[in-house]
C-alpha cells in the first residue's frame, strides 16, 4: 500500500484518535494526467453506507478565489480589462475611500482607488472585517452587515491601509466578481460557466448547487468538526447557494472538477480535453510574484494568522513568499517538499490546494471539516505533501 494511502486512511479511521472528517487527495502530473487519487472516510462519518468518492459535492469556500482570478485573466486577454486600472471605473462603492485606523477611532481619506491586480493580490487595502478590530467596531457603529449573506454588502467598509502600500488576506476577489458582471452584462456564474466550466468539462461545478444539481442531497459532503474526542456535526463559516456569485467562496464542485481545473493551470492554460482557456504567458503572470516589496505578506505568513493559510514549517524550517494571481507563491525551496515558484491556497473547511510546476506536481485535497489550519490538520497535509514528493519525486 502507498505511504500516501495508509496516511490518509489512518487520518481518518473511526478508531484512532483524532478522527479527521473524510478526505479525498488528488495528484496531477505536468502532463494533466492523474498520478494518485485516494477517497477516504464517509459523507456523514456516522453512516459508513455512504463513503465519500471522487464525485462528492464540497462547498470550496475560499479555493473559489484561484477560478475568480481565471475567469479575471480570460477578460484581460480580450482586452476587456486591465489589471493596473483603477477599480472605481466599474464600480462607485470604491470612489472617495478612506483608510481606517486598527482601533476604528479615525478616517484619513485614501490615496487612491485600487487597481484590479491590487484586488487579485490582496493589497488593495481590503480586508474580512472579522479579522480587524477597527473593521468590527466601524460595522457596530455604523449598522453595517455582520455576516456573510451572499450579498456584496457585508463587504461595503473602509480600507484598512493605503492601496499598495501593505498586505492583508481580504475582499478583493467577491469584488472582482462584481467587476465581471458589469463588464459582460451577465452574472458571473453564468461568465464561469461559459468560459471555464464547460469548456473544460467540470460538470459539477456551480454556485447554485441546490437548483443545478439533481442529485445535489445525495451527493454533498456534510461539514463536521473534529477533535480528539471525535465528529460531531457542525455548519460552514458562511452562506453558499445564495442569490449573489461571490468570486471570493461561493463555489461548489466536485474532486474530479478540481482536479481537472488544476490540470490546466500546469499545462499552461490547457485543460486534459486539449481545450485551451488561458495563453501560456498568462498562467506565466499569474505565477509571477507581484509584490514590489513582500514584507507586509511574509510578516503575515509568519503570524499566528499565517498558520491558518500556511503549511506546517517543521522545526528549523524557514520559507520565503510573495503573491501571484491569486494565490501564495513561494520563492524558496521546502526541503523534500514544494519547490519555488510552488502556487498554493485553500479553503475555510480545510481545502488546500498547490501547483509546483518546477517539480511537475499539482495536488488538492478536498475536505468538509473545522477548525481550520489546526495544528492537528496542518501536521497531517504535511505528512501527506512529504509522501507525494517523496513517491513521485526524485529529490
């Protein structure tokens, strides 16, 4: 049996401890040929009657920020945007901002309105109000939306600092989204589905899983939380399927859509079906760090924040990153692991994905379960990155 398997399985067998929700990990070749592929564990880990496969239905929350920034560069190639124009051309919420300070107490008016790649880089100075106090009290005060509805409203706020001039894990892509839709006059599911979807095939793929997908009960993969003490049931951080396509979590798809999306972006905008959706020069963009200066994101990467989009350092490891369009990338080697140049993201319920295109791997891991980026799942995606270069790689 592959070392990767018998992680995966251990992870999450009924009887040891802890229990991990169920687990699907996929490994693609630079050819977009599937290498390795493992289902693990059950849709509701209670009923072994249903064990999770490769056509279970995930909730992809923030790994919908890396399709967000496709259907973006497919625009850019025709011409129809430009990655360095000022986001206020399309939209008025982003005239006449202002910068917020970390208590909420003051205003200064910005700078400038952000650009498109500011948005797809997370410079832009947006950020999840949840994750500012001065965002949390400005919102209290001023009756803004608390929640994520599915609605762009909850995003309406203050820049927490000047555009370009930091680094903050936040709003741009559910605004990208919304740039989409003024720029082709259709929504931006239809947009994806058009231009991404069904030319690659990812026939699951949707923002409206309940109305799209016939089967959607059936097949969908409950969200439980994990612990020592086992499963229980539990709920996703955020509305999905809701009347508002939101580029920054909204989507559904299955393990075989994502692996089919992930071997594109390694053949160079090529999908496994030989249709072609991005130019090679515009995947080359979309890895190419962009950060003049990638202080304010390493700082980040480093912070207790850091270990929730990050993967485990073991002892006296260190790494360097900057950010592409739309994801992490790494500028160093990791020692028997990703190699630089390495793009990766995730998702709130413990998604992860990463294209290492120097090693000619592209990996996801899909799953259904909270907390996210607990020491106890980062531990485990790293035994199972270490057994995938291992098994494939020569180091």
């Amino acid at each position: 049996m592959s070392q990767i398997t018998e992680i995966i399985d251990d992870a999450t067998n009924p009887s040891t401890k802890p229990v991990f929700g169920p687990l699907v990990v996929s490994v693609i070749d630079k050819n977009g040929k599937l290498i390795y592929e493992h289902c693990s564990g059950f849709h509701i880990p209670t009923n072994p009657s249903k064990p999770v496969t490769t056509c279970s239905l995930f909730p992809i929350m923030s790994q919908t920020k890396i399709v967000t920034a496709v259907a973006t560069m497919i625009l850019v190639e025709r011409g129809t945007l430009n990655l360095d124009e000022s986001v206020s051309k399309y939209l008025p919420e982003f005239e006449n901002l202002t910068v917020i300070n970390a208590d909420g107490t003051s205003h200064t008016p910005s700078k400038s309105s952000p650009t498109l790649r500011q948005l797809l880089t997370h410079s832009a100075g947006l950020c999840y109000y949840f994750l500012h106090p001065g965002l949390v009290k400005w919102k209290k005060e001023n009756g803004g939306m608390m929640g994520l509805d599915g609605t762009i409203k909850p995003f309406e706020a203050p820049l927490i600092y000047q555009p370009g001039e930091g680094w903050m894990y936040g709003t741009g892509l559910e605004w990208i989204s919304q740039v989409i839709q003024v720029v082709t006059c259709q929504s931006f599911g239809t947009f994806c589905k058009e231009n991404i979807f069904t030319p690659l095939q990812m026939n699951d793929a949707s923002f409206h899983p309940k109305k799209e997908i016939s089967d959607w009960e059936e097949r969908r993969v409950p969200f439980v939380n994990f612990s020592e003490e086992g499963l229980t049931e539990g709920n996703l951080p955020c509305s999905f399927d809701v009347a508002h396509e939101m580029g920054g979590y909204g989507l559904v798809c299955s393990p075989d859509d994502f692996t089919i999306f992930l071997a594109t972006l390694i053949r160079g905008g090529v999908g496994p079906n030989d249709v072609r959706i991005l130019k090679e020069q515009t995947i080359e963009e979309m890895f190419r760090p962009q950060l003049d200066d990638p202080t304010f994101v390493q700082s980040k990467a480093e912070s207790q924040f850091g270990k929730h989009m990050m993967p485990r350092m073991s002892q006296g490891e260190t790494f360097k990153v900057n950010h592409g369009i739309s994801g992490i990338i790494f500028t160093e080697d990791l020692k028997g692991r990703r190699r630089a140049g390495t793009m990766h993201w995730g998702g709130a319920p413990n998604t992860t994905w990463w294209v290492d295109r120097k090693s000619g791997i592209a990996c996801h891991i899909m799953a259904q379960m909270g907390p996210q980026g607990t020491p106890l799942v980062s531990e485990l995606y790293e035994s199972i990155e270490r057994a995938i270069y291992s098994e494939f790689i020569k180091q």
